[in-house]
C-alpha cells in the first residue's frame, strides 16, 4: 500500500530539519497577525510528545518556536503589563503609569513571581531550549511593540482542565494514607473543567484559563515544564509513560503601533492584532484489546478514540468543502478538542498535522488507520485574508526619532548645554546666543574710564543690530513658511479634490461593476433555471424513450414468437398433410388388398364348389371306398384358410419411417436406458446428432429435438413415446425447447391377443370366411396418434376406422 504526503522525513532526521518544513511558516504567519494550528497525530508510542518537546541537547518544535518568536521580537517588546489581556478573550493596551502600577502591585502580591530568564533554570529541561540557530523571522515591523503570553490545557475525558492553574496540595494526585484512601481534607481543591466561550469575533476560548505573560524563551518553557508535570500520563500494555490527554499549549501574540514620536504605545484598541498558534499535542489512537485497558483506562481510551473520531470527521468535510467548494455544515460541536479550534475549521487560520509512525509490525493496523486520514487530510489551508487596521503614521519613525534624540544630546553635551530636562525651546535659544558677538569685559575699576562704556554701548548696539537683522530673518522665513503652508493647503486641497474625484469615479465604476455583478446574478440563476428546466425535461425524454425501448422490445418479442408459433404451426401444417395422405395410402392398400382377398376368398368357394361338382359328375357309379373320403375331409380340414403365397413374391424389407421434417437439423436424444424395439416402424431422421444426454452445445448446433422415451404400459409390455419439440434462443443466451408432438409406438405379443375360434360350418357364401379371417390388417382397426390441444395430454387423439 502507498501514501503520499507534502513532506516524507526519515527516522535519522533532526528536529531542526522538521522545524524549518513545518512550524517555521508558522511562526512567521503569527508575527504577521495571522493564527496557525500544529497537531502531532499517530498511534501510542510512535513518537508525538517528543516531536513536540524534542530531548535533552535537541529541542523539539516548541522549544524553537518560542525561540524564534523572541529572536525576532526581543529589541520590540514591550515592558510587562502594558498589554492586558480581559476575561473575554480580548486585549487592553495601558499606560506607561498604569503599568508601572500593575507591576507594582503584582510584586506586592504573597504569590510565587512569575518566572524570569535571569533566574537559575531547571536543569530537567535546560538543555533542550538551548538552541543555537538563532533562527528569526526577517521583515518584522519595527514601529510595533509586542508581547508573548502563553497559556497550557489539556482535554482529558472530553473534560477541559488548566494545567497552570495554581491549587494546593497538588490537585492531581490528592495525598494517599496507608489505607491506600484518599485523606479528606478541607483544603484539598480537585481541579475544576473549563467551559468554551466564544467572543465578539465569533472565536472559541477556555473561560478562566490561566494566561502567562512572558519575556524571554526560558521563562516561556518554564512555564510550560510547569503545566507539563500535571499532564495525564498512564502506564499502559503499549507504552510506559502513555498520554491519557489531548496538550493544548496556546501563544498569543499581542502588536500595536507607536505614537508619532515614537516613545508610547498608541492608545487605540482597534490598532492591536491579536494572533495565536495553537501546538497540540494528541493522545495516542489505540485499540483496547492490544492495551488491555480496565476501568478508568478503557474510559479514557473510549473519550480519546471518541475525540479523534471527531476530528477526522471534520477534517474530512474541512477538506471536502476546499476541494469541491461546498458549504457542508463542519461537526465541531461533537467534541470539545474540536469545539476549541471552531475559528480554524471555519477558516481563520491554518492548519497543519505531523503524522508519527512507528514501524512496529504490532501497529500495523492502526498505522494503517492513521496512514489512510493523514493522507486524506494533506495540508487543509482555507485561510481568509487578516483584515489590519490603517494606522497612518510614518514608517521607521521609531529609529529616527531615537537617532534624532541620541543626536541632539550629543551636541548639547559637545558645547555644554543642559542634557535632557530641558526643552527644545531653551536648546535653541542657548544657540542664538552663542552666535552673537561676545561682551566687553565690563567692570568699571576707575571713575574715569570713558572707554569700557563706549564699547560696551557699541557691543549691544552690534547686538541690537543683529538681533533686528534676525528678527527680520525670521520675519521673513516665518512669511516664507506661511506661504508654503498656503501652498502646501492649497496643494493638499487640491490632491483632496483630486482624490475625491477619483473615489467618486471608482464609486460609479464600482457601483457600475455591482450592478453588472447582479444583472450576471439574475442571468446565472436564469440559466440555472432553463438548465434545469432542460434536465428535468431530458429525464423526462430519456425515461420516454426507455419506455419506448423496453415497449420496441416487448413488440419485437412478440413478433418472434408469433413468427415462430407461425413455422410451427406451418410445419404442423404440413405434418397432417403427410400424415392425412400417408393414411389414406394405407387405407386405400389395406381396401384393395381386402378387395383381392374376398375375391380370392370368392375364387375360391366357387373352386371348391366346381371341384365339387366335378367329383359328382365325374363320381363313378360304385362308391369309392370311405376311408379316400375321410382321407379327403382331412385334407380338406387341415388346408388353411389364408390364400396361397404369391409364387416368386420379394422378401419383405424393413421399412423405416421418414419424418416429416427431414430437411430440418435434429438433436436425437437416446437415453442409453431404452430397451431396442427392434420393431418395423422406426423413426428415421437424416443427419441429425445423436446424443446419450442432452447439451447446450448440440441444442444451438440444431432447431428439431426428439426423445426417445420408454415406459411400461399397463398390460407389462413396453411403450415407446418419440415426444418431438422446437429449440429456441433465449434472451440469456440459452437455449430453450418447446414440446409440440408425441408419437407413441406400443410393441405386444400376438399371444396375449384373443383370437376368434373358426366355426364348424363355414358359410359356403364366404361370411364365415370372412369371420374366421385373422390377419393383422383385419385386427388393426384403432389408431391412436398424438396430437396437440387434445384432452387426453400433449397431443391424444382417437380415430376409429371400420374393418
């Protein structure tokens, strides 16, 4: 069996290779606003939790999206607590004071500080962030700040819990006594399921979820590794640390512009983005009886299959509906894993799905299973275009003003002028005056000192002077620049109008274009509606003509059968007539010979009686002796009463008896069970097939067929039936016979026929001759022969013929 996937990776792949195919387009559609969905899929033990968290020395693919988030945004985050986010999935942007108060009064707080980079990190998962690609996204937009929070559920049992919810006396496993029950005690809180909301923009979130704001990659996996130690994990027949729970680790990543001066965060909520990815982390399909689950364990690998039911079923549809563009109503409610992620099967994002397979022959159906929807799933994309606020503002304002502040300080620091604290205004006086003439000294140490006056006089009328000469200066390029800003008004004015002309003149062709969009809209759907007029009318015409066809066929049938009951009942027909004139043959020879032998019967008496008299004419006187008479009478009595056999008369020939349809091919049907007759009369048909048993391949080689039939009659002779039928084609390719004659031949001993006794005194006008006759022409008085329609069976009928 083959599958095709997007992207194939070995098993001696790198997690770095991984990263960069899958997560790192990922990452870089989430710092450009854009959400994103990564799932690990595959049967238990195949490798998803690792492919996730990656190992000690090899991170996996969370540790480098976080890295790679704050590789790019570390020099523009903002300070802690400037973004906040609201209970309603929503994010406020404060004040540079009320942050510094948020701050304040979170370290106020008794509660364990939220972790931070610079504090000493587990050495359990130290290697594994560690990561030394310094992988980045190019491109990010300097004049936004940022801010990274993290938030860890999992979805146990169809249930919602949040793993970075602080309760005592670790919630998940309550204290055991020695009784192996649960100690009650007052302060022991079990962890509460979430509820699923959904906001203003119609995206599904965790009520009360606990959300992280964090600063640094260290800090971020830190508070994973937290939540991951209260993660569901069983030991289970198929793997020893086997995950009971679907991981839902969330990053949301809040950006909004500086102000023009580029120093504070512009105070407009429409202004923020707010972008989330979503690593998921599913529980491993499985089969109860490879786990050998009980109890809790079946429970919980029923909810997980259950889950993951669900999300291949949406998939599917998610999939079906990009492919063929249909609008199939998406079943995300039937889970909670998929409720959550409502806003991406309804195309708010992207999302992708790393398939694990373990190569064990023990898996082999599952992988077969995981193979089969991975395949179908590829990667399902319906992402619509993130709609970003205008904010308007110069681009690159926050490096210019930071260079033009760092540039000003230097030269005040250079001529020894205030640094900071003081305003512009001041910097720029302090500069006009270090450009006018320096003072005379002016201290008067002698009452007669008419010099240092006189130059201190024409020192400030020197200033005086200067100062007119810049008052003027400015007078004029104050003058200058009011009439460039009347032109600049002006211009601006006129590019106004200008712009206002063309909106107005996109309005019109875009009012144009909408009216041509509908007056097309109500032309599509007319010729929706003649084409479906026209196929609804082609059904119509098509089951017309299929009635039609069925009804031609129907009538041809008939004419075949009528055609065929026609030959038959021509060959019928004919069949009489041969046989109505082969019997009046017999009847006419069977007359004539009973003609001969009444007038031979005739000749005979008057023979007799000439010899007779004879004997008396010719008797001599004296009697002759008695015993001559006697010996006479004896004579007389044993002659027999049949006529003499015709001298030099042929031998009589067997006689065989042609059919009446000898020009036809016959199949002669034998059983190899008939007794041979041996009789005188026998069917006799030329070039026909003889066959012991009955084939499909004699009967279409052939259109006559003949059985021969033997049975016993009811005095115990032998009765011969040649029951004779058409063979016809069927529609299925067959071959059919039709029976439409019997001919029956009886065979019985001359023995068990009673004969008359001959009289004692013949009648000497030849009736007692005629009486004492017993040939077999004179016995044969009934007929009997088969025809169709009769009463008696297939073809009885009675012809009686008088001696």
């Amino acid at each position: 069996t083959q599958y095709s996937f997007k992207e194939v990776f070995g098993t001696l792949v790198v997690q770095k290779d991984l990263f960069d195919v899958v997560a790192k387009p990922l990452v870089e559609d989430l710092i450009r606003g854009k959400n994103g969905l990564l799932f690990t899929y595959g049967v238990t033990g195949s490798g998803k939790t690792h492919t996730m968290t990656g190992s000690p020395g090899d991170g996996g693919l969370l540790p480098r999206c976080l890295d790679m988030i704050f590789n790019s945004i570390g020099p523009f985050q903002a300070k802690r607590f400037v973004f906040k986010l609201d209970d309603k999935n929503g994010v406020d942007v404060q004040s540079e004071v009320d942050a510094l108060l948020e701050r304040q009064r979170r370290d106020a707080l008794p509660v364990p500080k939220t972790p931070s980079g610079k504090r000493h990190m587990d050495p359990e998962f130290a290697d594994m962030i560690n990561v030394q690609d310094h992988c980045k996204v190019e491109d990010v937009d300097e004049d936004n700040v940022y801010s990274v929070f993290v938030s860890y559920i999992e979805i146990y049992n169809n249930y919602i819990y949040d793993l970075l919810e602080e309760a005592p006396f670790e919630p998940i496993k309550p204290k055991w006594n020695s009784c192996n029950t649960p100690v009650r005690n007052g302060d022991f809180i079990p962890p509460q399921s979430k509820m699923l909301r959904e906001d203003q923009n119609h995206n599904m979130y965790v009520t009360g979820c606990t959300e992280v704001e964090v600063k640094s990659t260290e800090e971020a996996f830190e508070v994973f590794w937290r939540g991951q130690k209260k993660r569901r994990i069983a030991n289970t027949q198929l793997n020893r640390e086997s995950s009971r729970s679907h991981s839902v680790f969330i990053i949301k990543l809040a950006q909004a512009p500086l102000d023009a001066d580029g120093d504070n965060v512009l105070q407009e909520k429409e202004q923020i983005t707010l972008s989330q990815l979503s690593l998921v982390d599913l529980a491993g399909s499985e089969r109860t009886n490879r786990t050998k689950a009980e109890g809790n364990r079946l429970r919980e690998a029923g909810n997980i299959n259950q889950s993951l039911m669900t999300l291949r079923t949406c998939i599917e549809v998610l999939r079906e509906n990009q492919l063929y563009g249909t609008n199939k109503m998406v079943p995300y409610r039937d889970s909670k894993l998929t409720h959550l992620f409502k806003n991406y099967f309804d195309g708010e994002g992207k999302v992708r799905m790393i398939v694990c397979v373990n190569p064990k022959a023990e898996d082999y159906e599952e992988s077969l299973q995981v193979m089969r929807f991975a395949e179908m799933t590829q990667e399902v994309e319906v992402a619509r275009p993130v709609d970003r606020a205008l904010c308007g503002l110069t681009p690159g304002r926050r490096f210019r003003n930071q260079a033009f502040r760092e540039e000003l300080a230097r030269k005040l620091e250079l001529r020894g002028g205030p640094i900071g604290g003081e305003t512009e205004e001041q910097s720029v006086a302090e500069m006009l005056l270090q450009n006018f003439p320096p003072l005379p000294p002016c201290e008067l140490l002698d009452i007669n000192d008419d010099q240092t006056l006189p130059k201190l006089i024409e020192a400030l009328e020197q200033r005086h002077k200067m100062r007119q000469m810049l008052s003027e200066e400015f007078a004029k390029n104050v003058l200058a620049f009011k009439t460039m800003l009347q032109e600049f008004d002006s211009s601006v004015s006129s590019k106004e109008h200008y712009i206002q002309g063309k909106l107005s003149e996109k309005e019109k062709t875009i009012a144009g274009q909408r009216t041509e969009l509908e007056r097309l809209e109500k032309k599509i759907k007319t010729l929706e509606y003649k084409i479906e007029i026209l196929e609804k009318t082609a059904t119509i015409y098509e089951e017309d003509k299929r009635n039609l066809q069925q009804e031609l066929e129907s009538q041809s049938q008939k004419l075949q059968r009528q055609a065929s009951d026609k030959r038959r009942l021509e060959a019928r027909l004919q069949g009489m007539v041969a046989e109505t004139t082969m019997k009046w043959e017999k009847e006419c020879e069977r007359r004539v010979a009973a003609k001969q032998l009444e007038m031979q019967n005739k000749l005979w008496v008057k023979d007799e009686k000439l010899k007779q008299l004879k004997a008396i004419v010719t008797e001599p006187k004296e009697k002759p002796e008695r015993p001559s008479r006697e010996r006479d009478r004896e004579k007389a009595v044993q002659r027999s009463l049949s006529p003499p056999p015709v001298p030099n008369a042929p031998p009589v020939r067997l006689r065989h008896r042609r059919s009446r349809s000898a020009g036809e091919r016959w199949v002669d049907h034998k059983p190899l069970s008939n007794v041979p007759t041996e009789t005188v009369l026998q069917p006799h048909v030329p070039h026909a097939i003889t066959v012991a048993t009955a084939s499909e391949k004699a009967l279409a080689k052939c259109d006559k067929y003949m059985l021969t039939h033997q049975e016993l009659a009811s005095d115990g002779e032998i009765e011969t039936k040649v029951i004779k039928g058409d063979v016809f084609k069927t529609r299925g390719g067959g071959q059919a016979v039709q029976f439409t004659d019997i001919e029956t031949l009886k065979q019985e001993s001359p023995t068990g026929r009673k004969r008359r006794s001959s009289s004692s005194h013949p009648d000497p006008l030849g009736e007692a001759a005629d009486s004492e006759w017993t040939d077999v022409e004179t016995r044969c008085s009934l007929a009997v022969e088969m025809r169709a329609g009769s009463a008696l069976g297939p073809g009885y009928q009675h012809h009686a013929q008088p001696k």
